[in-house]
C-alpha cells in the first residue's frame, strides 16, 4: 500500500526547490501588477567630455520616464534636432504621445538619435516584459568601471 504524501518525508533538496519556485512565482505576480514609479520623469542623456558619443537610441515610457533630459557636459555646444545646449546646460524635451522620434544629433553614430515612446504598460504580461526589458537594457548599459577609474 502506498505511503500518503506527507511534509515530513520530502528531502531538504525539494523543499529548497519548491522555496525558490514560490519565491520566483511571487516575484513575477509582483512585477506584473505592482504599479510603475520612479523618483522623476526624466531619463538623462548626457553629452559626455571630450570626444564621448551618447547612445543612438533612447527609450522612454508614458507616464513613467516621458521627459528627456539633455545635459551638455562636454565644453563644446551640441545640437540635438533643432536645440542647441550649451556647454554646462541641461534642456528638457518631454513627450506626449508614443512613437518613434528621430533627432539630428551631432555627438551620436550616424549623426541620428532615435527615441522611441513607448506606452505606460498595462498590468498583466504587458508590464512584466517592459520591467525585464528595463532590467536588462539597465544591466546592459552599465557603466564598466576600472580599479583605477
């Protein structure tokens, strides 16, 4: 006759397995209906010193990060589309409406800047991929910083 299941009888290995499991389902059910804050609206794209290029495409979102913020660290004014920024000025462009925007830039690869709109995202699905996007465009665009640096 076979033993019911019971708690007891379940080895140390499962029960860290079905920890994780629930743990993992926990985190996922949060960053799928948690609502999306974040301190400030603006996401910062910088015109580094020196020779320094700024990304060819910038991403933000409705409601969340919809104010891009140009800062001009360099010593040399910069254009981006039809605003010039100063040498140590910041100038804020905000956005109304999801799309694509292309901006003539000339501290970018090819001279353009895309920045792409995207949509506040609805809980469910929606919002569980833009958080593992955000996450891993954040891990990817980590600065590498040297011992000496």
């Amino acid at each position: 006759m076979p033993m019911p299941f019971h708690f007891s009888t379940m080895s140390l290995l499962q029960r860290v397995r079905w920890g994780a499991a629930l743990a993992l389902v926990a985190v996922l059910l949060w960053a799928a209906l948690a609502p999306v804050r974040y301190p400030t609206r603006e996401r910062t794209l910088e015109f580094p010193r020196g020779a320094g290029m700024v990304p060819a495409e910038v991403r933000l979102t409705l409601g969340v990060r919809d104010v891009l913020l140009l800062h001009n660290r360099d010593i040399a004014p910069h254009v981006f589309g039809q605003v010039l920024v100063l040498p140590g000025h910041a100038f804020r462009l905000p956005f109304e409406q999801a799309g694509d925007y292309v901006y003539a830039c000339d501290a970018a690869p090819g001279h353009a800047v895309t920045v792409r709109v995207g949509d506040h995202p609805d809980p469910g699905w929606a919002r569980l991929g833009w958080r593992l996007r955000t996450l891993a465009e954040a891990i990817r665009t980590l600065p590498i910083v040297g011992p000496g640096d």
